[in-house]
C-alpha cells in the first residue's frame, strides 16, 4: 500500500495507483458479477424483442394501446428471475410470439439451467488448465489421456490404478524417511463461565439464551451439520486424508493432479446428468399434461375460462414450463383457478414445481445415488458417482453431502405443511373456502402450499383469503429461500474463510453468521424498496383505489424479492398488482426481482464456483492442503519421471507407449 505522504508529494502518482485499485475493483469479473451480468443482458435484448414484435403485430386489448415498452420489460425481468406470477399484463393478451420469447427466458432463467452452465464452464477450464500443465510433461500427458479415454476397458484401468499406486506407495517411503512433523493442533480459547447481567443488555434471560437451550441447540446442529468421513475412495488410487469437512489434507503434486483428473470427469458427468434432469422432466410434464389437455373436459375448462381460441397443447406445454422454473405465469391469466379440485393437474404441475426448485437439490442427489446402484460396481462411472456424492460441494453449488440433504429436505416439508395448515386453519368462515368440499379444500391447500415458496402458482383469488392467511405467506415467502441458502452457505469447502469463523469455532456459530449476513444483505434492500413504492404510489394508497394499500404493496415487494410472483392482485383483472403500479415503482420493482434472484448465490469464496488455476482457488487449495505446495524432494520426484517418460529410445519407447508411466 503507498504511503499517504509520499501521496501527498506525488499527487499524479498517487491519482494513477488510486484509479488502478478502482479498475481492478470495479471491472474484475467474479461470479456473482458474472451472474447478474448475465441477467441483465438477457433481459435487456430479450425486452427489446417482446416490445418490438408488439409494436409490429401485438394486439391492442391492453389500455387501447399495444404493450408499453416498461411493461414488455418487466414481463422479461419477470420472467428471466422466474417472478413470473407478477405480471404487468395478462399473458392471454399478448401474441405468440412474445408468449414464447417468456416461455425461452423461463427455461434459461431458471436453476437447473444456469446452474448447469456453470458446470459446463468449469469443465472447460478443467480441461484448458490440465492442458496446460501438461503441455511439456509426457507422463501428464498419458494421464489426461488416460482420463479422457472412455473407450478404455476396465482391465486396463485396473491395471493403470496399480501402475499409479506403486508409484504412490513409494513417493510417500520417501516422504516418511524425511520424517514430516505433524503440525501442532490448534485448541479452541476455553469459555470462562459469565454471568447473565454480565452479556447481552444484561436485563432477565429470555428462555433462548439460557445454557440449558443453547447446549441443546448446539448438539442439534453439530449431530445435523457434522460432515461424515467417507470410508471409500475408489476414485483414487491414493488413501487420502480428509478433515470434518471433507478436505483433502498434505496432498503430495501427484496426488493434486490426479484429484484434478478425477475432479474433471466428475464434472463430465455432472454436466451430462443435469442435462438428463431437466429433459427427463420437461418430457415427463410434456408427456402427462398434453393428452390430458385435449381432453373434452379441460378443453371446455379452458374455453370457457379464457374465450378466445386458447390452445390446449401450449396451454399445457407452458404450464410444464413455469411450474419446472417455478414462475407461476400462465398463458391461462386466471392460471389454476379453474382447475380446483381436479387431483391429476394439480398433482402433476406441484410434483414439476418441486422438482424444478423447491426439492431440485434432493432429487438431484437422488438421481445421482440411483446411477451409482444401476452402474456396475468398481467401473470408471460408478468411482466418478461416487466421489459426487461424497464431495458434491467441490463440483456443484446446489449438491449436498447425506445428511444436510436429509436435514433441508426435513425443513421444506414443515414450512410446507405448516402453509398447509396456514391455509386450513386461518381461513375457517371465509365464505369462499367454506363453500369448498373438503376434499377439494384439502388438495387446493396444498397445491397452494407447493406454489407458495418459489413457483407462484395460485389455485384461489388472495382476496379470498383471511388477513392472518396473507400474513403468514408473507413470512414464508420472505425465508422461502433461507433453507436452500443456509445449506449451501454451510455446505462451502472454505467456509470458515469466506465468513471469518476461527478454527475453534462450532457448527451453531456458523449458522448464527450466516444468518446475521443474509439477513443484513435482505431486510435494508427488501425496506428501502417498500419505502420507495409507498412514496410513489401514495396517491392510490390514500385514496384507497381497488387494491392499493400499504400491505398490499408490501407483499407485492416482498413476493418479488423472493421470486414467488403470488400478488393480492386488483379486483376485477387477473394480472398482479404491479399492473397498475407507476412506471417508477416498476422500475423499483425490477431491481427487487434481480437482486432477489441473486440472494441464493454462493459466497465469492466458494470451491464449486471458483476456476482451475484461479489465483484465489490456488491459494486456498494450497492452505487447507496443508502443504501449500509441492516439497522439493515431491519437485526433485516429478521432474524425474518427466526426464524418464521422454529419455526412453528404440523399442523401450514403443514399450512404453502400450503402459501407462
């Protein structure tokens, strides 16, 4: 850092150090720079096309003028952070086109698939940076080629992993004669015992902060949060040491680079799954609805319910779609309504809202545990599933370890039940649910329960529902993410560094970090969004236009920071509220919606986001492998077998080119 003094005499010196910090800070591309530039690209471009294609073909139903370029680009913003229950226009209103245009940015804008574009961009890194390291090392060279052979059969893989862990067993003789020190274990400061009057405001302790509560909590989250070592490591030929977490400790440069290989067909695979994922379960949406939309019945349904000539196979296809991206838009503008208490519809399109989402993270795992049962055991594959499933977060954000798996999964089902609950219990003597019969009240309670986190899908009008109802979805749309979004934070390979726990730190700690900082990152932005459309709108506040009130709008902003897209609506019209928000709250609006897609996103510190030869994933793979690099007798050992592999004449060469080195 220079010296403010030298600063003071060198004024030009000091502006051009001063602009080089601010370069560097301002235009290095990270990931979540990367993410949200993505974004906003996208739905700049794809806006220009939804209002372009209006002015030249769109109808004019809306207001007696074709779509209005802010409404055409809050139907993109919508639709790309599949907030899409929050629409400025009926969908039924606009052309083809334009439907299909938001029917592309649902399927690009979703987790699935952009999460899947991070893998794809990652194995290519993978695949350039290996290139690189062995550019001038033929030994390398056989490796990667080794990896990348999946024509090879398995005898001579076999035979490859005992080639490797030969030359393993006698790396680390030379490694034990050298005697390497363990290094001296770091205990935790020991807790002085304090007296209540002593910590916090001092004053009576409430019943959370009693020792007795606080030690139960604590053994909770360490028996939920504690990462199990995993006894099998067939991907490698090598016995690895693993910490708590699953790191890879004292890693010798033959063992990094073949982690590395592993790592990248671990990737391959990845790729090739989440690929299969989403076209598995479009098929299956596709598959189940279409049929049945051409039914006499659901043809009737839908003419009756949208007279204009609705087509039943895009209806269907549509739907197949928002429900999988979770956006709750509908070309039907009175979207499930008319489908209360048909079991088979409402079942289908809640069973693609979960697995598109909600639950993308256990049915991913799940998929990936059932390959690895239906694969033969001992193959490339098989070793590829298995080091997914025991080192997801290395490779994918939204892959978990066993037992957070189990304990988000346990999670989402109580907040779903208890919306469930929410709808049964709060609305007793509302007319309109009342007059429901019970089967079909039970079914729509919970169809709305699914839709209610993140898809927004809705089976009842909101200004049916009893005000302690739409408070209670409130709160739950504001922590719908706060489950998938503590997992992964918990979940990070570096964890400790990218919140700044200490190493004597426990599991209860990092959650309470991880809690006080997604909170801080979403209550001042949610508010200050509310603030500002309560100033805006305040002509239709005050005098009480259908609709419009200050919870109303508070809803409205929170359900597009947590991308529900579920509105209170206006009376008499099917699109949400924000329809007839002021140009200036949408704008508002449109900053709420990406900024509250991008609140699930990893830390920047964070294994299954950073790049191969990365300098910051170089750096801390170097601290937690504990050696932090290659030891000169590891170096001396390396530049060895590279003189060896390229030293060899005649017919040794040739023998050699049928072995591996």
């Amino acid at each position: 850092m220079p010296d403010p003094v030298d600063g003071l005499r060198n004024p030009r010196e000091a502006k051009n150090h001063f602009l080089k910090y601010l370069k560097y800070e301002l235009f290095t591309l990270n990931f979540y720079r990367a993410h949200m530039l993505y974004f906003i690209i996208v739905i700049a471009i794809s806006s220009v096309i939804v209002y372009g294609e209006g002015v030249k073909n769109g109808p004019k139903e809306y207001r007696d003028s074709h779509l209005s370029y802010m409404d055409a680009l809050f139907l993109t913003c919508s639709a790309m952070t599949t907030t899409v229950g929050l629409n400025s226009v009926n969908l039924g209103d606009l052309s083809s086109f334009q439907q299909a245009v938001l029917c592309i940015l649902l399927i690009i804008g979703n987790i699935p698939f952009v999460s899947m574009v991070v893998v794809l961009i990652r194995q290519s890194m993978f695949r350039k940076r290996m290139s690189e390291v062995v550019k001038h090392s033929r030994t390398m060279q056989r490796l990667v080629q080794d990896i990348e052979d999946n024509r090879q059969t398995e005898s001579s893989g076999n035979s490859s992993n005992n080639n490797l862990r030969q030359r393993q067993v006698a790396g680390g003789r030379k490694s034990r004669v050298n005697g390497e020190q363990k290094p001296a274990k770091t205990q935790p400061l020991n807790k002085r015992k304090t007296f209540h009057h002593q910590t916090g405001f001092g004053f009576v302790p409430t019943p959370w902060e009693t020792q007795l509560v606080k030690n139960f909590f604590k053994r909770v989250f360490d028996s939920v949060t504690s990462e199990l070592k995993p006894e099998q490591h067939d991907y490698v030929s090598f016995k690895p040491r693993l910490d708590s977490k699953g790191r890879f400790l004292k890693l010798s440069e033959h063992d990094r680079l073949e982690l590395g290989g592993v790592e990248y067909r671990a990737l391959q695979a990845l790729l090739y799954i989440l690929i299969g994922y989403q076209l598995f379960w479009y098929t299956f949406g596709v598959v189940f609805l279409v049929p049945y939309a051409y039914c006499t019945k659901t043809r009737d349904i839908l003419r009756e319910a949208q007279p204009g000539g609705l087509n039943p196979g895009w209806w269907a296809f549509f739907s197949t779609v928002t429900e999988f991206a979770n956006g709750g838009l509908n070309v039907l503008n009175a979207n499930f309504i008319p489908f209360s208490g048909m079991p088979y519809i409402l079942i289908i399109a809640g069973a693609l809202a979960l697995i598109g989402q909600t639950q993308f993270p256990i049915f991913l795992r799940l998929t990936i545990w059932m390959m690895k049962k239906c694969v033969p055991k001992g193959s490339r594959l098989h070793n590829t599933l298995q080091f997914l499933l025991q080192h997801p977060r290395r490779c994918f954000i939204y892959l978990f370890p066993s037992r957070q798996t189990w304990y988000l999964l346990a999670i989402q089902i109580t907040i779903d039940i208890n919306a469930w609950l929410c709808f049964e219990i709060l609305n007793i003597g509302m007319l309109d649910i009342e007059t429901l019969p019970t089967g079909t009240r039970t079914l729509d309670g919970l169809f709305q329960a699914t839709g209610l986190r993140t898809s927004g899908a809705y089976i009842i009008a909101f200004s049916s529902l009893a005000p302690a109802c739409l408070v209670a979805y409130l709160v739950i749309m504001y922590i719908s993410s706060y489950p998938l979004v503590m997992t992964l934070r918990k979940t990070n390979t570096y964890e400790e560094r990218s919140i700044g726990l200490d190493e004597g730190d426990d599991s209860a700690a990092g959650i309470a970090s991880h809690l006080q900082k997604q909170l801080a990152y979403d209550i001042w932005f949610q508010f200050l969004a509310f603030f500002l459309v309560s100033i805006i709108e305040r002509g239709h506040i005050l005098r009480g236009d259908p609709g419009f009130d200050s919870f109303a709008v508070l809803f409205e902003v929170t359900s597009a920071y947590g991308t529900v897209g579920l509105s209170t609506g206006v009376p008499g019209e099917d699109y949400s509220l924000s329809g007839s928000f002021a140009s200036l709250s949408k704008v508002v609006m449109l900053f709420v919606m990406v900024r509250g897609r991008h609140r699930g996103l990893p830390l920047a510190i964070d294994r299954s986001i950073l790049l191969p030869g990365e300098e910051l994933m170089q750096r801390l793979d170097a601290e937690y492998g504990g050696r932090g690099g290659a030891s000169a007798e590891d170096l001396q050992e390396l530049i060895t077998n590279i003189e060896e592999s390229g030293a060899q004449t005649g017919g040794s060469k040739s023998a050699a080119a049928q072995q591996d080195p």
